[in-house]
C-alpha cells in the first residue's frame, strides 16, 4: 500500500486550501472490504425503524467492537428508539454477540474507557423518570449496570474522569468522587441551557455548551466553563472564537433576515460535536452554519488555548476519530459527486471515506480510502483491522424542518472490515 505523507500547514487562523480529494487508485480498498452485516437490522428492521441503525460510535475493549446505536430524538425517524441492544463483534470468533437486549436508554453513544479499566457509556436518553440520569458500565463480568444517580439526568451526553472523580455533563454538570455511587449536581446556573462536552487536558478540564458567540468590537466571545479544584466547582471564562475556532469567525456573516432584538449584538454559533484526547491535545469537530470542521488544541496554561486548524479537502466531513498503539487517526467522507453534478430528490451519493494517521494531532498522513452507499459515521481499531460503521442524516422539510418522509437507506447500520496488510 503506498502512503503519502501529506503536511498541513497550520496558522492561527487562516488555512491552505486542497484539491477537492487526496487519494489514488492505488489507496482504494474498496475490493478488499468484508461486509459483516448490518447487527442491529433484527432490532430496528428496514423502514423508518432503520434511521436508529446509524452506528454513533465504536471501540475496541478486550477482543469486541462495540456499536452505539438508537435515537433519542422525540420526533421521527425512529423517535425514541429505546430500548436499545449492547451488540459486539467479537473477534475470536468473527461473530456478532448480544451482550444486553434492553439497555434502558434510546441512544448508546460516547464510549469511554476509564482508569479502572471498564467500559462506560454515558445515558442520552434513558427511559426512566428524569428526576435522575444514567450511565452505564460493563463490570468485570461481562454484565452491564445501570447507574443511576445523576441529578437532573434526562440527558448525560458525555463523561470523563478528571482530579480523581467522574464527571458527567447535560442539565449543568454532574460530579462523582466514588465511582458514581452519588453524584453533586453543579447546575452553573443552566436549567434550561444543555452542557454536551468536555475538553480535558493534562492540567485542566473545560466544559462547552452551544456557543452563541456575540462580537465585541472586532472579536467574538462566548461562555464556557473550566473546573476549579479547590472548589470543586466551575467557573464561567469568556473565550473569544479565535482562540477556540481560528478562523471561523472571519467568513461570518449575519443572515438577510436576521432581525436583532433591541440592544442584541451580532453572534454566530458553533457547536462541538466529539472532543478526543491524543498526547497533550485535545481534538474536536465543529458544526456551524459555515459546515463542519476540525480543531487541534493545546492548553499551555490558564484558560488560554493554542489552537490549529486542521485544513481537510474541499466538501469533506470529519466524521470520527481513534487512538491506537500510540497513533491517532482520523475518518473522513466527501461525497462522490462530479462538478457541477445533481442528485434527484432522494437519492443519496456514493461516498468516498478516507483514514488518515497522525503521531502529533496536527499533521496527518492519508493511508487509504473506501467508496460506499453512505458515509461511515464511526470506526475503531483491533490489532491491524479496521472496522467501520455506516451512518445516514434524514431529509428535512426546508417549511417545518422535519424529517421529509424520504426513505431511511437500507444500508444503514452495516458494517465492514479492512485487514491492512
């Protein structure tokens, strides 16, 4: 297999630009791929029961791939989709495993392993009462408990350890100094306003909600919040976008018909989709009204961040990110539409997914590419293997914004493999 190494020149806020796709006849593995199947089809059968098949995350943990799967959202496609199945593909015996049939969520995402060396998953949206929030974590014998014992919990979209405790964010922040057997709810005076991720460095650890950023001057700045210790609590810090998104902030423009309420400064917004921790770096995916793009950032001291652009190819998506025997590598998908080409109403493109490898977090190296009826959505590691999960968006009304009616692809939720040789 050839590898091209590929430098990305990175500035502080501006970025180089690149042919619309890295990749040659000789990295297509497409041929060598092994379809494994689609897991959850029996669980979430062909039709708009498929959308919950979108594999929202994968990991490696003790010989099985494990696949998120489910949708919390209250609305169709597949609304609330829970119960939903803890599936594996065990690599022994090159065969899907069932390991729990009703996980009592609708969504399993954002797996973690902790430093107690089990497996957790944080509760998106559990079933139950929402005076209390869940997360889940394999035990040392194989069985899943359910841990409930976050305040407020009807969402816990993410969780990670820090300062010898567990921390778990939604609703405001939810805190553990035993292994989750109670947790203190920090609500940082957010009931109404999601908390989704975590940044966490080797110092310190930021949370981020949906950034509204409001332009002061010639710069825009939004809230967010980074742990104090001696508190044991957070503390608010204003961050302007160039420290966070270099860069972004630059193409911003107001929409034609944006109407301000009275004494309302121009903003834009931008939201962190998956944070991933590689050295001393945090890495991040961004969605904002300008597309989708991804961010490489150290913390040197205090609440400042040093913050690089990762330049992708034109009308590429970062989908996903893995850590794997010291190296990090990263998921791409762009369409495989020819200029100037148009695709019926609901068709779907072919689409081009690329991995690409890292040993620093900022320069990346394209190793191969696949083409297939959708994007892969999420990916992991095992050995020299590759799994990936195939994923799908629905098709919004542009009047109501909901889903259109197209037909959810019956590709999603398969899953393929690639032995690298």
């Amino acid at each position: 297999m050839t590898k091209r190494f590929l430098t990305l020149f990175l500035f502080s806020a501006c970025f180089a630009a690149f042919p619309p796709l890295l990749c040659r006849a000789d990295d297509d593995v497409t041929n060598k791929l092994e379809d494994l199947g689609i897991p959850h089809k029996e669980r979430f059968p062909d039709g708009e029961k498929a959308y919950a098949r979108n594999i929202w995350d994968m990991i490696s943990y003790q010989g099985r791939i494990y696949l998120g799967c489910g949708a919390y959202d209250n609305v169709p496609p597949a609304a609330n989709a829970g119960p939903v199945p803890v599936i594996a593909w065990d690599t022994e015996t090159n065969s899907f495993v069932t390991e729990e049939n009703r996980l009592p969520d609708e969504q399993l995402d954002n797996f973690k392993v902790f430093s107690d060396g089990l497996l957790y998953a944080p509760g998106i949206d559990p079933r139950q009462g929402w005076d209390l929030g869940n997360f889940y974590r394999r035990n040392a014998d194989g069985k899943w408990e359910v841990v409930r014992t976050m305040p407020k919990g009807v969402h816990n979209f993410d969780m990670t350890e820090f300062d010898n405790k567990i921390f778990s964010c939604g609703y405001g922040i939810a805190i553990s100094e035993n292994r989750g057997k109670t947790m203190l709810l920090r609500e940082l005076g957010l009931e109404r306003v999601r908390t989704y991720v975590f940044l966490r460095f080797p110092e310190r650890l930021f949370s981020a909600r949906i950034f509204a950023f409001e332009q002061n001057g010639e710069e825009f700045f939004a809230e967010m919040n980074v742990y104090v210790p001696e508190k044991k609590d957070f503390d608010a810090i204003k961050i302007s976008s160039e420290d966070l998104f270099p860069g972004l902030s630059k193409t911003f423009r107001l929409p034609e018909d944006f109407k301000p309420k009275p004494d309302q400064k121009p903003f834009f917004g931008a939201f962190i989709r998956r944070t991933f921790e590689f050295q001393n770096r945090v890495l991040y995916s961004v969605g904002s009204r300008d597309g989708f793009f991804l961010y490489s950032a150290e913390n040197p001291e205090g609440n400042r961040f040093n913050t690089a652009r990762i330049p992708l190819p034109e009308n590429t998506k970062p989908e996903d990110l893995y850590v794997h025997e010291d190296a990090l590598y990263l998921l791409t998908s762009t369409a495989n539409l020819k200029p100037g080409e148009t695709l019926k109403p609901g068709e779907i493109p072919e689409f081009i997914n690329q991995v690409w490898m890292s040993t620093d977090g900022i320069h990346f190296e394209p190793l191969f590419h696949f083409r297939a009826p959708l994007f892969a959505r999420s990916f992991a590691i095992s050995g020299s293997d590759f799994y990936f999960g195939l994923g799908t968006h629905y098709k919004r009304d542009p009047q109501t914004g909901k889903w259109d009616g197209t037909p959810i692809s019956s590709d999603c939720g398969r899953i393929y493999r690639f032995r690298m040789p």
